[in-house]
C-alpha cells in the first residue's frame, strides 16, 4: 500500500502548543458588563484573554472589546508618571513629579479646605465601578459635592425604577430569557450590558418562543436583529408607551390579581383640591394606607389580605373626606382619547394600526400564553401558591429613552406597563437582581444639609428624598450643592448633575469651589456638552487677580485623554490589568434574576510605569488628611495593606463589608460576618467572583416572597421582611405638588412653583422634550442622536488599536428622504446645525432610521494630540462629536431662569433632546471636520515618535512557534492614518513593529467603516 505524504511517521503537529506561562483570572473592564476574563500571561506579558466559562455573566464569552483588552494595557496613551502643570492650562506643559510631592500637595490643597470649609471640594467621577468607595471617601472628607456618571448617562432610568418597583434594568433587573415570549428593548445601543444581551438574544432566537421587539430611532446593533423594529420619532417612547397602556386598559387586558395584591392601585388616594392633603394616600394612625373593602364598606389597611379592595369608585371617609383608589386615577388618566393611538400616532411617527397590534401583541402573551411552574412559594401573608404563574412579556430600556428631558415620567411610563401586565419579577417577565428589590425608594436620604470643618457628613452623598424636606437646600430654597442636585431644580436627582460641575465652579453658581477632583471623566471632550464653552470654563481667569475662576484640578486617569492638559495635577491611574477593585453589592455587583454575586479585579501584570491605582491614592489621601473612616484614633493608617486591605476589613455597617462572600473568621458566612483575612484568596480561587443561587422557591414574586423577603433581611438589603409594594401612584412625587401649591414647611422658591407643578405629577405623562419646545418653528426639523458601536465603549474603546481598525471615523447618517429633501447626497459633508453652534461631518446614506431622525456614532471624534494618535489621525480629524452642538443650558424660559438641558425631576443630561437642521457644505469646506481644535501637547515621558504602526505579541508567538508568522497574519494597528496596511512576512523595522506597505489601501482589503446598517 502507497503511504500518503500525510502520513509520514516522523512528522508532529503540535495542535496545543504552549501559549503561556501562568493563567490569571480577573474582572474585565472593557466597558460596564464585567465579565470574567482568563488572562494568559508569558513572561508577565499579556499574551491572551479569552473569556471565563464559569463566570455567570458571561460564561465564556468575550467581545471584541475585552479581546482588545490587550491593546488597552499597552496603549501609548498610557500616563507613565505624576504631572504638574508648569504652563498654562490647555498648553499640556507639564513637568513630571514623584508621588510623594503629588500626593503632598494634593493633601496639602484638600486639607486647606477640610479645615475651612469642605464644600469647596467638588469630587465627580466618570464610569468607575468603585463608587461605593468614592463616595463613602467624599463623605467622610465633608463635602455633599459628589457623584459619578449617573447623571449623565442613564439616571432617569434608575430612579424611575426604584420609585416605582423598587428596581429597575441592567444591573437591577433582566428579562427571564427562558421564559420569556415577548421582550421589548427601548432606546439601547450595545454599550450596556453587552454579552448579557447578546446572550439572551441569542437564547431567544434559539429557543424560537419569543417575539423581540426594538423601540429605537435606529436600527443599528440590537434593532437589526429584531423581529420587528419600531423606528419612532425620539422623545416620544413616553406617549407611545402610555397609548399602548390606552389599548390595554379599554381592552380591560391587565392583571387584576397582580394589581390587587402587589401593587398601591387599592390604595385610596384624597381627592380635595386645595387641601394640604389632596392628592396623599388615605392613612391610619399608625401610617399604614388603606383601601376600600366593599364587602365591609369600609376603609381597612391595604395590607388587610381579607379586605375585597376596591380599585374604582369613589368613597367617603368617616371624617368626611372623599377618596378614589389610586387605579381610578390612573384608568382615568390613560383611557382619555388624548392617548389613543388614533391621537398620537403622528406624533410618535408610527402608523396607529402598529400600535393597536403591539398592545394586543402584548395582551396575548401576557394572558394567553402564560408560563406555569410547578414550584410552590409563600407569600409575605404566609399563602401558600402550590404553583408559579407569570406573564412572559418582559422589557429591557436605557440610555436612549432615558436621556430626555421628558426621560424620568418615560421610564416610570415603562414600568407602569409591565405592572400592569403582571409581568414583574414572574416566569417570563423582568427579574430583579440582587440586592433589589429594595424599598420603594431605597432608605439612605442624601446628606449634606450641615457641613461642617473637619467633620464628616451624616450619610451618602447621594440617596432618595422622599419628599421636599429631604432637599438639600438652604432656608431661601436655595440649592447648597454645586451641581444643584436635590434642589428645587432637580428634587429626584439620584445620581447628581456631573454634566452641569464645570459650568457652575466656573460661574460660582450656586458658590465657588477651590478644588475640582475629577476621576475617569474626559470632561475636557466627550463627556461634556458645549465642548467649546466647558474648555473656557477651564481656562477663564478672574480679571482682578489672575487667578483660574476655578482655581485647582486634580486628575486622575490612565490615559492622555482630552482632559488632562486643562487639569493641574495629574495622578496617573494603572490599567484593569494592573490593580485590585471590588464590584461590590453595596454599589453595582454582578447579581443575576437567580441570586446575587459580586466579583473582583486582582492585578495580573505589574504597572512597567510610576502609576498607582486611583483607589490606593484615595485611600492614601484619606490618611494623610486624617480622615476618620481612613485613620486610627492616633492618626496611622486604619487599611495599612491598601485597597486590598480596606477591601476585606472596612465595614460600612456591623458585619456588612464590600464584599458579600466567604465572610467570617472561617469564611463560612454570606452577606454578614466579621472580616476574613483570607477573603480576596477565596474569590481568586473561584475566579474573582462569589454567587449564591436562591431556592427555587425564592426565585419569583421576590417582591412579596416570605422566603426571598426573609433571605434578603438577613443579607441586610431591606430593613423588614414586609413585602415591596409598587408604586403605580407615586404619593411622593404629590408631595412636591403640594409643597408647590403652598403646603408644608418646604415649598420652592416663587419662580419655581409652577415647574414643580407641572412636572411632579403622581402618574407618569408626556411632554415634548424642552428643547425641541424651545426651539420650534426656528427650523431646526430634525433630531440628532448618538449610539455606540459594540465594538467600543467611551473614549477608551475608540483609542484602542484593534478597535480602531473596525471603526476610526463617524459618518453622519441621514435617511434617503430626508437626504433628498436637503439636497444632500451620500458622502456629501453637511453643518450640523443646532440652535447652539454647528459641526461638519460626513454624510451616509441609509434606510434603517427615523426619517426625522439623523445619527452617528458617539465619542469617535477626538482632538488632535490627544490619546497619543498622530495629529493626521482620522478621529480628529474627518471624526465629530455632537457635543460641540449641544448646550449644556437651556434657552431662557420660565420667568427667564435658564435651567441646565436636563430632566426636571431628576436632572439627567438631556443629552438626546438635541434638534438640528443640515446644510451641504460648499466643496472648498469638504474634506475635514469643524470645528478644528488645536493639537494637544504630548505630554512628559511620551515618547517623541510613535511607530506608524503598533504590533503586539509577535516575539511572544514566535517564541513560541517559530514557523508561526509564515502563515499567520499579525494583527497590526495603524498608528495614526485610516490606511489599511497588510502584512509585510518578514519585514519588521527592528523595533518589533511591522513595517506598512504601500500607502494606498489595496483593492482586496475591505473599507473598514461601519456600513449604514450597522454592520462593519
Ligand atoms: S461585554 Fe464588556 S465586560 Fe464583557 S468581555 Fe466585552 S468588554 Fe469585557
């Protein structure tokens, strides 16, 4: 018999050659998912990441972005060292320091304060996940002036969650994929809660049971896969929501039980206008409200199981006063003709039949195909359900209905609807994460009201008012943050206003600052509106003196981001590869329906530069400052070990620390236990992650589960195992009406009466977001909006070599007949005009949007310098940002206050209210973008020439095999040009990176722009 070549004995094929030498397991950090990562490492150099497959939030998977993770820790936009401004501010001229004089004069600014007067500290933070330690360390250094960047991206959906169901999306809640027959996904692009979703996604076009429907201007991402795709008009989810709620409501389709049992519609609600208490729950003496019980035609407790509650009808009390079940408010409110579809289907930019087929849509998963379980519970009355029904409709919403000025009343709108279908925390529908639900709203208030030297605040910086005495105001109704969080402007802003911090330091409104503190914010770019107008709040100085209006920056981040060259100290941050962090359930942990988790990033590389975690530097500060929760009673370190140290030992209350597993001396405890020396061992062992999986028998109806209910007070989430009753009419939001109309001890300055009155209405409604009010009939016709790729996250992921080589520009994309009507063609360059100033881009034509609607993608755009890309770079140059257009105050209105472009409950940035009308450039302007900032300085330590082209991991693969580069083409990044370079075998510049051919991109090699539909 002939031998094949194939067969020759002598040859070996090695098919697992050693990659590495050690495997670590940590946290990705990417974008906000936190998936968990195996990190491959040869000699202590990356060489890999692949996804964990035991991990519970990704199971293995791993995005594109957290494959890059790669070349974001060895990005060249790296900071390798402290820097102190020796120019002037925006010059980036810097001289390098050593930490201790950066840390000795960063104490040295602080303590000068803290002995003052604490306010003058504003300490805001960007997308970190170490808030609970940010603002634990803010309130023990005095200051209220504090929060991360909640308010700027998603605030109006938290909040609107927890004060109504006492929970909400992404890391509060997720669709019950398994079940699940009908998922709705409003206004989300794929940067939040990536593979989670893509995930369910997937299951649900693998099971074939569900329908998936996506509410979006845009059909990029998520919406491209749909089932069906509802492309409407922007800020109009609200009414869209609230008309399907019409079609339910008259169809009489709702889940009666679910209301009876779990929700305050019985609750009988006061109706005498002009009384101090119209509006408020009817209540007992011992505070408890009542219902109607019709059997004893009487008011009793609601919480009375044997009462038959009414849910219409109007009753009169004993004391004569007349009240109607909150559901009789709420079924009047929406069954109006004002919200029938045949009312607002032009509004919303859809045909009224599509909205009647969606509410019935809704109703027949709802009731006719209803998942049953046989899993026994009880309930907080101690009933026993031998089964567990639920309604499969289940719904996932974000930033794209939540960065509207009408946003708050959108997302309390969307949760009405899923209480109203029963579809809460039921098989099939939404599902809480731990630690929610929690009450309704969750107990901290913020603190801050007394501010006094040297003195830690009362509590949190931030929390939930439960009505106007919890503001935090000063006796003229004045706000006594910085930011104007918790005022009379914003009474309900949960997550404060980091998008309003600048513009007021700079403007002394309502006070100065001395110290700006900022961590992980490109605040100098893309994470500001009016970009122009917050680089001279930067840069302005008091006349008179000489002096910055806003006197001290301290900054800390990774990388030379846009911000830096305007800050005056820099402390440079590590990589996620490089230090410890803790995702914690006291802040946002990695919970799921099923139970809760959290999880930790331990260091896999050494830092090869002078750079600390911001964390560690954090707790530092605090002991130079001395203060209390950082120091002993003689003034030593209180965490000597670091943020490891405080990771394991600190407590926030007795027994509950950041982190939930192993706890006790053993690390036989959950939730509660003393401190374990060996914790961060135990999670490094499992992972870096800890999960509990609950009983089946806690998994649904956590809301008024005995079993949940009691597992979660022994946790020391909730303070009783009373049951969590939804709050489909929110007597708190009444509580700010009335203090409006002139009740109570509070009640907001003159000017601001009729705002309160208008927007703090008990049920949710609808109103046209206020800029597109502002500015109509100025002829600003279109709106604009951002979304973001899935490939990047921020202006970390668009900085990234790998990624950039998907993406290194935004197009501006334009409909075809919205393009027809302005005279524009595809790749024509347009202005972008809004009423606050105008930008060029590049223009695409495509079908898959709002017709009324124009978009790109978000934060591409950069400024020449910055994030160490040549100046020719394509982000900054043919890349935009729409943030130079978006002005960060509204037009004057109201009695001439010129309020900050946000929602007035909560002061969420208004981000997506931005109205524009497009202007074909002349073809003299084509070519490059406008506005066009200066380049930004390289900073010290940099190196003066980057390579065209970075290349990472070739020594490591020809280690280890050597034939590898014959037949493997490297991946490669260009350093500075959108040209796509190939390969050269062989040819290497003798610095490791691989020489670009040609300049010109070959025929063969694919456009790598992202094509109108989203695909790349
Ligand atoms: S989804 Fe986010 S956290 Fe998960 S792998 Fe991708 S980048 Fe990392």
């Amino acid at each position: 018999m002939v031998k094949s070549p194939f067969e020759t004995p002598e040859e070996h094929v090695d098919t697992s050659p050693a990659v590495a030498d050690d495997v670590k397991q940590t946290t990705c950090y990417m974008c906000a998912c936190r998936c968990g990562i195996n990190v491959y490492l040869k000699d202590d150099k990356v060489r890999y990441i692949e996804g964990n497959p035991d991990h519970p939030v990704n199971k293995g998977i791993l995005c594109a972005k957290g494959s890059a993770g790669i070349m974001q820790h060895n990005s060249p936009a790296r900071l390798s060292k402290p820097l102190l401004r020796v120019g002037e501010r925006g010059s980036g001229e810097f001289k390098e320091i050593e930490w201790e004089e950066a840390l000795g004069l960063a104490s040295e600014w602080l303590g000068s304060i803290r002995t003052s007067d604490p306010r003058k500290l504003a300490f805001f933070t960007g997308r970190d996940q170490s808030q609970s330690l940010t603002g634990w360390w803010a309130a023990q250094f005095g200051t209220p002036n504090f929060a991360a960047h909640g308010g700027f991206c998603s605030v109006n959906m938290a909040a609107a969650g927890l004060y109504t169901i006492g929970g909400s999306f992404w890391e509060f809640g997720e669709p019950d994929w398994d079940h699940t027959r009908y998922f709705m996904l409003f206004g989300v692009a794929e940067d939040h809660d990536s593979n989670p979703i893509k995930a369910g996604l997937g299951k649900l076009k693998t099971l074939g049971q569900a329908k998936f429907v996506s509410v979006n201007p845009v059909k990029t991402g998520y919406s491209a896969i749909a089932d069906e795709w509802i492309g409407l008009r922007p800020g109009t989810d609200g009414l869209f929501v609230m008309a399907l709620i019409h079609e339910l409501l008259k169809a009489e389709k709702i889940d009666w039980e679910f209301l009876g049992r779990y929700t305050n519609a019985t609750w009988l609600v006061i109706d005498d206008p002009g009384a101090e208490d119209d509006g408020l729950f009817v209540r007992n003496s011992e505070g408890a409200a009542l219902c109607w019980d019709a059997g004893r035609g009487a008011a009793v407790p609601a919480a009375d199981v044997s009462a038959n509650a009414a849910v219409v009808g109007r009753y009169t009390l004993p004391d004569g006063r007349v009240a109607v079940p909150s559901f009789e408010l709420l079924a009047k409110r929406y069954l109006d003709p004002s919200y029938a579809p045949e009312a607002v289907a032009e509004q919303i930019g859809l045909p009224v039949d599509t909205i009647k087929r969606i509410a019935a849509e809704l109703a027949e998963a709802a009731f006719e195909k209803e998942v049953v379980l046989d899993i026994p519970w009880t309930d907080w009355a101690g009933r026993r359900h031998e089964r567990m029904v639920g309604r499969p409709v289940s719904m996932h919403a974000m930033r794209g209905i939540s960065a509207h000025s009408n946003g708050f009343h959108t997302c309390r709108a969307i949760h009405l609807l899923q209480v109203l279908l029963g579809s809460i925390d039921c098989p099939g529908g939404f599902g809480y994460k731990a630690p929610y639900p929690k009450l309704i709203p969750p107990s901290p208030l913020p603190a801050g009201k007394s501010v006094s030297p040297n003195t830690p605040i009362a509590g949190m910086p931030l929390g939930f008012p439960l009505g106007p005495d919890d503001l935090l105001v000063d006796d003229a109704g004045q706000p006594l943050r910085l930011d104007k969080a918790y005022s009379w402007d914003y009474p309900l802003a949960a997550h404060g206003l980091m998008h309003m911090v600048i513009h007021n330091a700079w403007a002394g409104d309502p006070y100065p600052v001395d110290v700006l503190m900022m961590y992980m914010a490109n605040m100098g770019w893309n994470s500001s509106m009016n970009v122009q107008g917050t680089l001279s709040y930067l840069t302005d100085k008091d006349p008179e003196t000489g002096d910055y209006k806003i006197p001290k920056i301290i900054y800390s981040d990774a990388y030379y981001s846009e911000m830096v060259p305007y800050a005056d100290l820099i402390l440079p941050d590590t990589t996620y590869l490089e230090r410890w962090d803790c995702i914690s359930l006291l802040d946002r942990p990695i919970s799921s329906a099923h139970g809760p988790g959290d999880a930790i990033r331990q260091p896999v590389c050494k830092p090869d530069r002078d750079v600390r975690p911001f964390q560690e530097v954090l707790i530092d500060l605090g002991v130079r400052l001395g203060l209390p929760g950082l120091t002993e009673e003689d003034g030593s370190a209180k965490y000597p070990g670091g943020y490891p140290d405080y990771i394991v030992n600190h407590e926030r209350s007795p027994g509950i620390g950041p982190l939930a597993g192993w706890r006790g001396a053993d690390g036989e405890q959950q939730g509660t236990g003393s401190a374990n020396p060996d914790q961060l061992q135990r999670y490094i062992e499992n992972g870096c992650f800890w999960t509990h999986k609950l009983e089946p028998s806690q998994l649904y109806f956590k809301h008024s589960n005995r079993d949940y209910l009691a597992y979660a007070k022994q946790m020391g989430w909730i303070p009783t195992e009373e049951p969590i009753t939804m709050q489909l009419y929110s007597e708190i939001l009444q509580k700010f009406r009335l203090a409006a109309r002139g009740h109570g001890k509070n009640q907001p300055p003159e000017a601001q009466r009729a705002r309160i009155e208008a927007y703090f209405d008990p049920l949710p409604i609808w109103y046209a977001p206020f800029e597109e009010a502002a500015v109509e009939g100025e002829g600003y016709d279109l709106h604009a909006i951002t979304q973001r790729p899935m490939h990047m996250y921020h202006s970390w992921g668009s900085q990234n070599a790998w990624l950039r080589q998907i993406t290194a520009r935004n197009r501006l994309f334009v409909h075809p007949e919205t393009a027809e009507k302005n005279g524009i063609e595809d790749e024509d360059w347009v202005w972008v005009i809004s009423h606050h100033g105008r930008v060029k881009g590049q223009v695409r034509v495509m079908h898959g949007v709002n017709p009324e609607t124009v978009w790109t993608w978000n934060a591409i755009g950069k400024r020449r310098g910055a994030w160490a890309l040549d100046e020719d770079a394509p982000e900054s140059n043919k890349g935009f940002l729409l943030n130079h257009i978006i002005s960060e105050l509204l037009p004057a209105r109201e009695g001439g206050t010129r309020y900050s472009n946000s929602d007035p409950v909560t002061g969420q940035a208004a981000w997506y209210d931005l109205r524009v009308r497009l202007e074909r450039c002349d073809p003299a302007e084509a070519s490059v973008t406008e506005p066009l900032f200066d380049p930004v300085k390289r900073p010290p330590g940099a190196p003066r020439e980057q390579p065209a082209v970075l290349r990472y991991g070739a020594d490591l693969k020809g280690q280890d095999n050597p034939r590898s580069d014959d037949h493997l083409p490297a991946q490669e990044w260009i350093g500075n040009r959108h040209e796509v370079a190939r390969t050269v075998p062989g040819v290497a510049d003798g610095r490791g990176n691989q020489k670009r051919e040609a300049a010109a991109p070959a025929p063969s090699v694919p456009k790598t722009e992202v094509t109108p539909e989203g695909g790349v």
